[in-house]
C-alpha cells in the first residue's frame, strides 16, 4: 500500500501497468504507474528542464517545483488521476498523466519529456499507454491545453490518428478526441510499432562496431572461435576484444573492459560467465551499448535460481536502452554486403540468399544452418534466440517485413514468447512474405494455462463446472497453435525436412496463380506419382490449349499430347527446354512440374551407386557417364527455360531429378534457380503448400466488424455489477484471488443483446424433420491467457453423433475470416444443400459469429463463454447461454509495443 499523502483512501498499485517499452530510435525505457517515493526524481528532471520545456508544460516560467505541487504529482489514485512515468537507468525521463474532470468521463491528459529525450516517441507511446488505463477506468474523452509554438505536442496528438477538434482562446489552444480507437489510430500505433522494433533489432543484427567481451586466444574458446569468425566473415565495421589477462587476440589489440575502448559500440557479444554478467550490464549502460547478445549459459537454461538472476539482467539491459539476444544463444549473422557479420560459434561460413531463420534451440539452430546450406538455400541473416528472454520471432518478423534482402522467413519454434503479438504481426508479414514456421512438441501432453482440452467429455480433479453442471472448457496447446497458424497464414510443417523443401521452393520460385499444374517427365513412372500427389494437395491437372497441344505436337512426333506429358526416355534436352517453354506460356498453366529419370545402360563394375559412377575410364581418360551428360543438358535447357525474361508474371518450375549428382549446379546457373527434389511425391508438395499459400494472400484481409449499434458501456455494466456481487460474496466468506462470476439465463442474453445479438430462451422446431428446420450448434470461446481467445463450433444434438467435428480459430475474426470459417463445419454443407424451400439464412450466422468475436474482443474480462446457436430458414439466434467472467484483465501486456 502507498502512501497517498493528504487522502484517507488506500489506493493499490496497478501492477500490470508495469512494462518496458521500445522507443522510436529502437533504444528501450522501463514505464511504469507513477509511486509517491517518486518525488527525488521527479525534482532531478525538473532541474534539468530548459526554460522553455518549462514553459509549454506549465505556461510559465517554474524554475522549481513547491512541495504542494510535487505531492500532487506523485500521489494519484491511479483511477480519476493517474500519471506514468519512464525510467532510463534510476532517472525518470519523462511523465505522462491525465486527471478527471470531476463526474465527467472526460480527463485531462499532459506530458512532459527531458530535453535530452525529446524526438524519441516517449510521449507518443506513453499517450498509448496512458488511454489504455484510462478506458479501463472509464473514461471516454481525453483534452490537452497547448500552447500554439508546442508544435511538438500538437504534433503528437496529431499523429497519434485519434479524431481530434481544436479550439483557440486565451492563447490556448484546447484539443479534444475520444479515446476509443479508429481504423487510422490503430493503423499509426502499429506502423509506429513496427518502425520502433525493426530498428530496436538493426542495433543487433546491423551494427556499426562490435565488442567480443570474453575473446580469448584459446582457439578451441567460444570467445575466440566467435572473434575470428567476425574478422573472417570481413565484417564492414570495427570489432574490439575485451579480455582482462591479454593485450591480444588473434592479432587485434584487446581492451581489459568495455569503457576502454575509444569509440562506440553498438553490440557487444558476451561470452563470460554467468555471474559476471550483472555486473557488465552496469558497464555496458555507461557505455551506452546498442544491444546485447549473450553467449553464456547458466540462466533459465538451468534452474529457477538462474531464471530468476536472468530476469534481473533482462530488467537491468531495458531499463537502461538494450535489447538481448539470449541468454545461451549461439549467435547472430547478417549477410547482407553492408553488414557481413558471422557472429556465431558455427566452424563454417553463412552461404548468403533471401531467407531468413530463427531457431530457439542453439546447438540445432547450428545443425540447420548447416542443412541450409548443404541444400543450396541461402540466408539473408539468422539468429539463434536461446532462451528468448527478450527478442522473440515476434521481434524478428518485425525487422524482416523491413528487410529488402529477405523473401521468406523461416522460424524453428519450440514456444510463443507473446502469441497475441505474433498473430496480430505474423499475419501482416505474411501477406508480404511468406513465414515457413516447425512448432517443436506438436503432440505435447502440457497445456496451457487453462489446462484441460476442449474435446474432453467428463470432468477431472479440479475441473470447474459451470451452473448448469458444463464443463468449463479450456484449450489445447496443439489446437491453439494450429487456430494461430491459420489465423496468420503461417505455414506450419511437421519437420525440419519439410521447412527445408518449402523454404527452398519459396525462395527460388514465384507462388503460383492458381491450382493448375503441368507435369513434364521424360518417362512414365514417377508421373502418377507426381501426379497422385498433386491432386492429393489440391492441384488439378492443367487443360492445355489447343495452341499448345499443336506446338507439343510438333515438338513430340507421334506422341498423344496430355497431361502428365511423357517424352520418352532417349529424348534431346533441347526438347525439354522447348516443350516447357510451351507450356510456361499456356494461359491455362498455373505451374511446371518437371521430372527425369535416368537412362543407365552397361554395367558399373566395381562401383556400388550412381555417384560413384558417375565417371569411368575409356582407356583414353575419364570421362562422364553419358546418363549423366545428358541429365546436365536437361537441367541447363529447363534453368533457361523457366527464367521466362519476358513474362510479367512468371510462373514456378519445379523439379525431380532421380539419383543424379551434379544437376544442383545447373540448376542454378540463372537467377531463378530451379529447385530440385529427391522424390516426386515432395516436389509436388511442395508446390501444393505454395499453391495454398498463394490462394490465402488473393483474398482480401478485409478488417474486424465494427458494429455501431453495440451498448459496450450497457455490457461492462452487467459485467461490473456481477463482479462486485462477487467480490462481496468473497469479503463474506473466504476472500483471496481475483472475482469470477457466471452471467446466466436471461441476464446472459441481455449481456448479448448490448451487441446486437439475437438471444431467446427457446428452439423452434417446424415439421417432422427438424435438421431441416432448425439445426443447432455448440458454441465455445475460451479465453486463454496466453493465446488470447480462441472459438469453436460444431454441431449439436443427436448430430453430432455423426458429424462429430468442430472448427477452431482465433479472435478477433477479420471479415474475410467469418465465412470460411462457418463454411468449414461440417453440418454446414447439408444446411446449404436443403432444398431451397427450407435453405437457412447463412447471413445471420456470420453476422451472430462476428458480433459475439466483438464482444469478447471489447471486454477481456469475459474468459469462457459457452453458448447454443440455433439456426434457422428465418435465421440465427443464440440460447442457453453461460458466461464467465472474472476480474483478470492482460491489456497491459497486449499493448503495442510493450516488451511483457
């Protein structure tokens, strides 16, 4: 409890409103509610004020604070009157604070930022902060008195996108707006977030000068082996040793700490030990370092006395402006030829191309950049996280969607730091980019914090029953992956083979505009194959024009021109090149699947494989295999081929060669490598999952429904009144831990009908089939507290005996979202297929759908709610419904730029 100075009421500190935050120039501050033991500070900040900061903020000259004044600004309530302030090491930098007019819902907001740190968005990112704990407090309305030459302030309000109207008088001008987020507001914060972060990650992954603090002249150290893998990688800026028992390390002066060396530093590479790291934070804030990446181990990696000495770090590092990568991270590279950093302890070279990986697991992270490798795949940069205990893949994606040098993002995963923040940027990325992700423990007996799956039936010790003796779902950690994963349009592959193949096919070929493959192959065996997998993954086999049957006809003599198209085993490579060209400018092919078996005559004496016989001698030399000569000259037609220089939309060509080495090489003698498959059946999968991807980027994103008719305010009511009936159940009984109340019965479905959804207490049933009439689905949102809230729906009733199946997604739901959603239920095809007398209204379905995703979305407070949708030829409408609410709220760490 605080002390609240003058006023007898005890306040509690909010707690969750604690977070550190990325600012504009991508450095890092702590925020946190403002605490009366504030008041040193908030006097050091005002004596380093210039007069005219002074002024705007106080419209007249203050060269100190009263002790009245300095009281008031540092004892709040924390509800009608509440301040935040940001930390820079122990220095408060700034203060952001609003004040409600007495019995109004209309507050008025100030700031005030240090002369150092003005220009860095702390004033506009504690504004996002700061409505946010207002509209949990009830307040609608924000105005700010400014003077005109404030244009810095006006500026603020201005960029944030809130609708704002402005007044002149008295030399002030007064601006007003609701706090209530509009399509632009949320559109800006989260531009802003995305420049904040992406350049919080540049200090990592492109810095101007490096400190390895811990190299060594051991060569078999991590400190030495990650030195000289940065001098050899030609690294484009300056790299400094830090070792307290040498003068040099592989020939470059090293420094005995980090405040020796002359010039700045932008990254240090950490690799001492474990305890000594507390202590080199302090060093490192006093030499104003860009960011860390730790190397060390003996953190969270090991027992909770080292999480717990890992969050303490972690704290430390953004509290004074770092980011970290790590700890136990086994490092950082960008290949990019401005940067040409390899800072990892790998005993090989990065191979420079367009994808970009994350892997949470060191030493595998190694394994699969060597893997990337060995297949030819090419990485802009990569990163091992370790123990993720700040950057995330959430980070990362960030700094990618930026990347010019970056195509495809590969992310191996093995948990979600904040999957909140990943579906909300992971689905903008991927509409640019695609994201290949392999989720590590898919099968996992753990579940989320929630604990228990939707699908069970009975309940166990310790699950909660809800009125009507229901259980109370909860939700599996697999389903709510796989929900994220096509909420977000990720990609998600079962294996680290299959991220490999995908990424490679990605990378070198454009998506697909449709489904519609061609299969070319010089013999007839793996093209069923090819093609059973195709049309198992979606693809259809081409129709060729008649254009293009004519001009394969004339290429293939008394050949039957279909698809797959077979040209027989002695054909020219030539050929190859001109029959894929024909088909690469049909307009009815979508993409080219090319396969080739080898020919092998004679025997290979003494040879065991195909590689090893790959050449022999003719007594004059050696010399290639024929086989082998004439599948390079395949490879080298079908590289040209596909580079299709005059085509505005070129198509992808993938390939199969079959146990032939040396193909890779002319595969990629053009810009747009051909990727090449060990098997058929993966080739085509792999253009499957690209033709799938492709149809998930055509469709319009659309937005989340807005619903101008809703009673939000009518709907925290009845939440808020059935809490605090709670809460004085509790004060009666046994109190501890937070409120939770079951809204039900009627008060249910009036909560309901705040939002426009249609709610009654009864099931129509017309005429002796009543499928036909009114079908009923069971609905369940269950509000995780680390996936957000999830929905499913499936059939109810003696239906779901047979049609026992239920479709899950992620909320909120975008318009584009709603109907495939709907769609994908079963029972919802034979509702489409009643004959037309008796068709059900789909509409209201969505509609109802949509309404109920808005009101979870508005009011977190509401973490289960299980409900019956009736549907019927006249429409939709819900019954039976149970809600569960509780006084539990994660806005905080769903803010935009909160690092929670």
């Amino acid at each position: 409890m605080l002390d609240t100075g003058s006023d007898p009421r005890p306040f509690s500190y909010p707690f969750k409103w604690e977070t550190d935050t990325v600012l504009s120039d991508g450095g890092t501050v702590a925020i946190r509610p403002i605490k009366s033991g504030d008041a040193p500070r908030i006097e050091a900040m005002h004596s380093r004020l210039s007069p005219e900061t002074i002024y705007f903020r106080f419209f007249t000259p203050l060269p100190r604070l009263s002790e009245a004044m300095l009281s008031r600004f540092v004892n709040v309530d924390y509800i009608d009157r509440m301040a935040l302030v940001a930390l820079l090491g122990d220095d408060i930098i700034a203060v952001a604070r609003y004040d409600r007019l007495p019995g109004h819902s209309t507050a008025e907001v100030a700031f005030l930022v240090d002369d150092a740190h003005q220009g860095r968005g702390l004033a506009t990112i504690m504004l996002e902060f700061l409505v946010e704990a207002a509209k949990e407090a009830g307040i609608h309305t924000f105005i700010a008195d400014t003077l005109p030459e404030n244009s810095r302030m006006l500026r603020v309000f201005r960029d944030a996108g809130f609708k704002d109207t402005r007044s002149f008088q008295d030399g002030v001008i007064r601006v007003r707006f609701e706090i209530n987020p509009t399509l632009q507001s949320v559109k800006r914060m989260q531009a802003r977030e995305q420049r904040a972060v992406a350049r919080s990650i540049a200090r990592i992954l492109a810095p101007r000068s490096i400190a390895v603090v811990g190299a060594s002249r051991d060569p078999y150290s991590v400190g030495n082996v990650i030195f000289r893998n940065i001098l050899e990688s030609s690294f484009a800026g300056p790299v400094y040793p830090v070792n307290t028992s040498t003068t040099y390390v592989s020939s470059v002066k090293a420094y005995s700490c980090i405040s020796e060396i002359p010039d700045e530093i932008d990254l240090a590479i950490v690799v001492i030990p474990a305890s000594e790291i507390r202590s080199f934070i302090s060093e490192a804030a006093d030499k104003q370092v860009g960011g860390l990446v730790i190397i060390s181990s003996g953190f969270s990696d090991t027992d909770e006395e080292g999480a717990l000495a890992e969050r303490e770090i972690i704290r430390a590092a953004r509290r004074n402006g770092m980011r970290v990568v790590g700890p136990a991270s086994m490092g950082v590279a960008n290949t990019d030829p401005a940067v040409s950093l390899n800072a990892t302890v790998a005993p090989f070279g990065i191979e420079p191309g367009r994808a970009a990986l994350i892997s949470h697991s060191g030493a595998l992270g190694l394994a699969i950049v060597e893997e990337a490798r060995r297949r030819g795949i090419g990485l802009s940069s990569f990163v091992s996280s370790g123990n993720r205990a700040d950057v995330s893949g959430n980070d990362l994606l960030h700094y990618w969607e930026l990347d010019p040098n970056t195509d495809v993002i590969l992310l191996y995963l093995e948990t979600f730091g904040n999957p909140r923040t990943f579906a909300r940027v992971a689905r903008r990325v991927a509409r640019n980019k695609p994201i290949i992700a392999v989720k590590a423990r898919k099968y996992t007996a753990g579940k989320t914090p929630s604990a228990r799956n939707l699908s069970e039936k009975t309940p166990s010790e310790g699950q909660a029953l809800s009125p009507s003796g229901k259980i109370v779902k909860s939700i599996s950690v697999d389903i709510a992956v796989d929900a994220l994963m096509k909420y977000t349009g990720v990609i998600r592959v079962d294996s680290l083979e299959q991220l490999f193949e995908l990424g490679h096919g990605m990378v070198a070929q454009p998506l697909p505009r449709g489904r519609r493959v061609a299969i070319l192959s010089n013999r007839g065996g793996p093209a069923p194959l090819a093609q059973d997998a195709c049309e198992n993954g979606g693809l259809v086999m081409a129709k060729l024009t008649s254009t293009s049957k004519e001009a394969l006809s004339a290429l293939i003599s008394n050949k039957r021109i279909s698809n797959p198209i077979e040209l027989g085993p002695e054909v020219d490579p030539s050929t190859y090149g001109k029959v894929l060209e024909v088909l690469l400018n049909d307009e009815n092919v979508d993409s080219v699947l090319v396969l080739y078996v080898p020919t092998i005559t004679g025997r290979m004496t003494g040879k065991s494989n195909l590689r090893e016989a790959s050449f022999f001698s003719n007594g004059r030399g050696t010399t290639e295999l024929p086989a082998i000569t004439a599948a390079k000259g395949v490879a080298a037609a079908i590289s040209k081929a596909a580079q299709q220089e005059n085509s505005s939309q070129p198509k992808p060509v993938l390939a199969n060669f079959l146990a032939l080495p040396g193909i890779e090489v002319e595969l990629r003698r053009h810009p747009r490598e051909i990727p090449s498959f060990d098997f058929p059946e993966m080739a085509a999968t792999v253009l499957s999952r690209m033709a799938d991807h492709s149809a998930w980027k055509s469709q319009d994103d659309g937005e989340v429904p807005e619903f101008n008719e809703v009673d939000a305010d009518g709907a925290a009511l009845i939440i808020r009144n059935s809490l605090d009936k709670s809460r004085v159940q509790m004060e009666d009984g046994q109190p501890g831990g937070p409120a939770t109340a079951w809204i039900v019965g009627q008060e249910g479905l009036q909560l309901l009908e705040k939002y426009g959804i249609t709610a009654k207490d009864h099931v129509e049933v017309i005429g002796y089939l009543s499928f036909e009439v009114a079908t009923q689905f069971e609905v369940s949102i269950v509000h995780d507290r680390l996936f957000g809230p999830i929905l499913s729906m499936g059939v109810a009733g003696e239906l779901s005996e047979y049609l026992d199946s239920k479709a899950y997604a992620t909320l909120p739901l975008y318009t584009s979202d709603i109907e495939p959603f709907i769609d994908s239920i079963p029972a919802i095809g034979l509702i489409k297929g009643s004959s037309k007398r008796m068709a059900h209204d789909l509409t209201s379905i969505y509609d109802l759908i949509a309404r109920l995703g808005s009101l979870i979305d508005d009011h977190y407070a509401i973490s289960n709610l299980e409900a019956t949708l009736v549907s019927t030829p006249t429409g939709a409408y819900i019954k039976d419904v149970e809600i569960l609410v509780n006084d539990w709220s994660p806005m905080a760490s769903a803010l935009t730029r909160s690092l929670n």
